[in-house]
C-alpha cells in the first residue's frame, strides 16, 4: 500500500483526525490458486507519529465482490498486485506491481 501511495499521489488509505466525514476504507482482495478469493475491508487510521491502528470491519470469501464508487482495492494476484479504483459504476486499474515474470 505504502508503494501505491508513494507512486500515486491521489491514492489515500491511511485516516487522520478529526474523523468528520466517513472513514476512508479500503478493500483487500487475495486470490488464491483454485479461484477463491478472500475480500477484506479494512480502515487505517493515523494514532501518532509512527503509530497505526488497523481495523478489519469484515473478511469473506467471495468471488463477485465489488468495490463501492470512490473506493479503492488492492488485488493481491498470483504474478502481480493491482490498483484498482470504482469511480461511475466502473472498476479501473490504476497500477500494478509485477511479482514474478511470466
């Protein structure tokens, strides 16, 4: 994640105080080799300097589990990691992260 933010400046997970508006959440998504894929939502939020608390709001398995628009998600691939972005009803790559060569 802190990859993603270095490199895309519009890409923010992390909350900072005052909690005004809704929490910032981001989905996390882990396919596994047989095609399951386990979806976490998760907030961060800043504590103090060098202090983060994580909390996971909900972790499920399944496979056409979409993001809300204006929400980001890290897809967690066999070869690579991606950035995607659901802005008007559309999922968007906006980067990604090779692992391993093909």
């Amino acid at each position: 994640m802190k990859y993603f933010n270095f490199k895309n400046g519009k890409f923010q997970f992390v909350n900072f105080p005052p909690k005004k508006i809704r929490p910032l959440r981001i989905v996390l998504k882990q396919i596994f080799e047989d095609n399951e894929t386990l979806n976490i939502i998760a907030e961060y939020n800043f504590i103090e300097l060098n202090l983060y608390e994580v909390t996971v709001i909900t972790a499920l398995r399944k496979e056409n589990f979409t993001l809300s628009d204006g929400q980001y998600g890290i897809i967690f691939d066999l070869d690579k990691i991606k950035l995607m972005f659901k802005a008007r009803g559309n999922e968007v790559e906006i980067d990604d992260y090779i692992l391993r060569e093909q």
